[in-house]
C-alpha cells in the first residue's frame, strides 16, 4: 500500500518546490524518508576538496568517510573507518594504513591505496578554503606525492614533512578534506582538468551511508541510502534536506508533521514548541565559539585598526543579557578562542558590559567623535537578533554598526577578500586538537595561509611562532600551559571580540530516535535515525 503522502514526497524529489498553504495539515512524512529542514544559504559546494561551510561540514559525514574518524562521543579517541589498522613508523613521521578489507564505494568500486592517495593529493593540490588544514603536515603541490606512496592495492604509507606528532598527523586525517573519494569516478567526470571538482560540487562520489541523488542550490539536497557503506547501511532510505530560510516556517513545516528534524531554529521558536505534542527539543554539545572581528586593512575606516577600538569593544557586549536574556540558553558567555571540552580551554569571562569604561577608552584614544562600522552578518537565526543586540549596545558608547545582513555565502566571499569593516562570526574547529582553532586566530604566517588573524590583517610574529612552536610539543601538559597563554594575549590584544559558545539545540518528531551529533561539526550522525 502506498503511504497517503507519498505521491506529494515525489514532488519534492523531483522538483523541490511546494506551496505551504497547500500542503495538508499534520501529515506525516512517509516512512522510510527522513525530512529535515534548515539554512543551507551559505553551502558553496559539495566537493570536500572545496566546501568548508557549516552546511557543508554537517553532511560530509554522510556522504564520505576518511582513513579514521573521532569518536564522537570523545573526540580525542581515533577510530579506523576505511582503514583496518594502521602502523606508526619508527621516524614518527609516518604511518602505514591497512585498510579495511572489502570496502566499496557506493557504486560498487574498491576502497583501494590508489584512492587513498589521489584524495589527498587532489585535495592539497586544487588549493581550496579547506586544503590549508592538510598544508599543515607540511604538503604542498610538490611534495604531496612523494608523501603517498602505495605499498600494494590494500597498504598506504602516509608520511609528512613537518615537524608534528603522528597523533596531531591523524587528527589531520580526520577532517573532512580528508575525505576519501573514488579516483575512477571523479576522473571519468573531469572537464579541463580540474579534477573532477565542477562536477563534485553537486554529485557524490564517496563510501558514507548515504549518496546524491539530486542537489538544487539553495532548494534541496536528496540522499540515499547506501547499502554498501563500509560498516553498514542507514536505517532510512531517503534522506531530504530542504533549504527554508525562515526559521518560524520551519518551526511551522515541523508542528504540521511535514518535517521530521528542524535545525537552525531561534530561542523564539523553541519557546513556541515547548510542550507542543509529538515534538521534542534535543540539546547537544558544540565546540561553535561566536565572536567579533574588525578588518584592520580597510583603509577608508582607520578607528578599524585602532587597539583601542578593540578594547572598548570588549566592555560594549552585553555578554550575559544575549546568553541568558536574548537566547535564552542557548548559548554560554564564552571568551576565548579555545571551546569548552577541548584541552586547555580557559573558562575565566574578565570582561562584562561596561558602557561607561569603554567610552572613556575610547575618548583617550581620540575616538570619542562617534564611529561608524559596516556589520556583515549572516541572515539566520539567531544571527541578527545578535546583531541587532551588538547595535544598540555599541551606540551607547557613539559605535553606530550599520547592519548588512546576507546570505551566509556573500559574507564568506567579503571576509575571504578582505573587503569587509566588522563581521558576527562562529568558529568551529575542523579536528580535535587546539591547533585547529590556535592556528586560525593567533597565527598569521607569511606562507600564503589565509588564517582568521590574516582575514584581519592583525599581524604578530611572536604569537605566530608561540602557535607554531605549541604544536611540536608532546608533553600534554606543556602544551596545554602554551595554549592558555596564546589565548590570554588574543583575549587581550587582538581584533577579535570572542563572545560566546553554543549549547547546539534542534527540534524533532518524538518517533524520530537514533539522531546523534557531537561535538565537531561534522559529527552529525544520520544513518541510526528510525521514525
């Protein structure tokens, strides 16, 4: 018997467009099929060589799989995936992978050392937003090669240049830009050499649970199940993802039962469905740290480049009226780059909303006269209800934030070319280790490393060399003293105003079990799901 809905589920699978008020009130979305909506405004591409977006992030997990992966319920604990085993090599700059006997893609090709390497070496060598996180093992366009080498159909030996653990070196690995995907496959989709990555912006070419059925940019994503999937197949086998940029239309497609998972949903909305029958509120940990950041190098504003204006910023968030007022817990005052649950994260807050302190600061420094700053902010929950917050607050001390609210993607395209005044921004870090977010914040090296301290043109070679000197310690201990003295400086001294952490939330139908998600943001876990 087909299910009551089913037919109009065939519509959104073939064309992804429906009117709300046609769609009958609590109907149920079929089973077998798993509706899950949220923001995918800021998704650039699907290829994991090139897409580094939270949207991105969260669904790499379903389509690809690397060598080995982090528990997600301790980050810290490698687990093998397509690899067997691995052997680490007597120079600790090496490591022999075997991998995991009869694994397929999900066309039916071999798992073999070939894949292995052309993944890693195309993704170091196509050079996108995500290849700096392999550069980190000291790989460029010339070495990688010479790096891979493949010791038969089924054994890859993985080695690195730079001086770094074979710990931090698999940490590495496990970063979705890591990912591994079928040479055979992506070359036969090749135009004019580039590796295949036009096509793998909206096509799939992995071994994860599930694959690409069909993609329309800003519309919908379909997945389906893939039975081959090393380590088993999913539990549903279709999973949609729709783009509604509204987050009270979400709320409304969940209460009417033509959603299963809501995600991006604002404290107003969770407050509407509290209580609401057959809907639950899951909360999960998330290591997204929130903060302000000021372009240094916009010339036509020089109050940007001002430590001064750095500081007072500190005193101008009301950090406790947005975590507790606004958001209402979905966030934690958090004030260091460095999230909670990561080794040698500090949890001291020095600074609270302090208007008058900050204008004083600002009137030493001569920049009492009134300051105006472009804001670019995404345009999601709960990012401009912060925005608006950071306004008004900023005005008591004459900051006037003039807001630009766009699509996650225009603000990625001003912040990578630097063409932007002030940005709200969350960072996630991309594998377990402080090195991920360390790197990012408080290095600004002159290689080509498009770094967040480089987007804010905050140049500072001695923190540079603490950051780069932390990761080539061993002892845990030393390192995590060296961590929680990067972070001070920055929390005193840099461009960036780190604000808070998020206390990850969404809402779901209460027959929907298995969902899991950790604390990275690719830990989003959909193939135990059953409704």
């Amino acid at each position: 018997m087909i299910h009551p809905t089913l037919h109009r589920y065939a519509s959104i699978l073939l064309g992804f467009a429906l009117a709300l008020s046609a769609w009958p009130a609590h109907a149920d979305t079929p089973p077998g099929i798993l509706v899950v909506v949220q923001a995918m405004d800021d998704l650039v591409s699907l290829d994991p060589a090139e897409g580094f977006e939270l949207s991105s992030e969260q669904l790499f997990g379903s389509i690809y799989q690397r060598l080995v992966q982090a528990d997600p319920d301790d980050p810290s604990v490698l687990k093998p995936v397509l690899a067997a085993s691995w052997v680490v090599g007597s120079d600790d700059r090496s490591v022999t992978f075997t991998l995991r006997p009869n694994a397929t893609f999900a066309n039916g090709d071999p798992v073999t050392a070939d894949d292995v390497i052309y993944s890693l070496s195309r993704a170091v060598k196509l050079n996108r937003s995500p290849a700096f996180i392999l550069n980190e093992l000291g790989w460029n366009a010339d070495n990688v090669d010479a790096s891979l080498i493949a010791v038969d159909a089924q054994h890859v030996r993985i080695s690195w240049p730079a001086s770094v653990s074979t710990n931090f070196a698999l940490h590495i690995l496990t970063t979705t830009v890591a990912s591994i995907v079928d040479k055979r496959d992506v070359l036969a989709h090749q135009q004019n050499d580039d590796q295949g990555n036009r096509w793998l912006r909206a096509h799939s070419s992995g071994s994860g649970p599930f694959s690409i059925r069909r993609y329309v940019p800003r519309e919908a994503l379909v997945l389906d199940a893939n039975p081959r999937s090393p380590g088993g197949g999913p539990r549903i086998k279709t999973l949609i993802i729709r783009n509604i940029a509204d987050a009270a239309t979400r709320r409304l497609l969940l209460e009417v039962g033509d959603a299963d998972i809501a995600r991006d949903l604002g404290p107003d909305q969770f407050t509407a469905l509290k209580g609401k029958p057959g809907i639950r509120i899951a909360q999960f940990p998330s290591a997204t740290v929130c903060y302000l950041l000021f372009n240094t190098t916009d010339t036509s504003n020089p109050a940007l480049a001002n430590p001064a204006l750095w500081e007072a910023a500190r005193w101008l968030v009301d950090y406790h009226g947005l975590a507790e007022g606004l958001l209402q817990g979905q966030f934690s005052v958090h004030q260091a780059f460095l999230a909670d649950g990561f080794p040698g994260a500090l949890d001291d807050t020095p600074y609270h909303f302090d208007p008058a302190r900050a204008r004083a600061i600002l009137a030493k420094a001569g920049l009492d006269h009134g300051i105006d700053i472009t804001l670019d902010v995404f345009n999601e929950e709960p990012f401009i209800d912060i925005a608006q917050s950071l306004q008004s607050s900023f005005a008591q001390a004459g900051v006037r934030l003039h807001l630009r609210i766009e699509a996650g993607a225009q603000v990625y395209t001003r912040l990578r070319a630097r063409t932007y005044q002030a940005a709200w921004l969350y960072w996630i870090p991309d594998y377990f280790d402080a090195h991920s977010t360390a790197s990012a914040f408080a290095s600004n090296p002159d290689n080509g490393s498009h770094t967040l301290a480089w987007r804010a043109g905050w140049s500072m070679p001695t923190l540079t060399a603490e950051t780069q000197k932390a990761v080539m310690i061993s002892d845990p201990a030393e390192r995590v003293r060296l961590y929680q003295d990067i972070q001070r400086q920055v929390q005193r001294e840099s461009p960036f105003v780190i604000s808070l952490q998020e206390r990850s939330q969404l809402a779901m139908r209460s027959n929907v079990q298995g969902y899991r998600q950790g604390l990275d943001a690719d830990m989003v876990y959909y193939d135990q799901v059953t409704k």
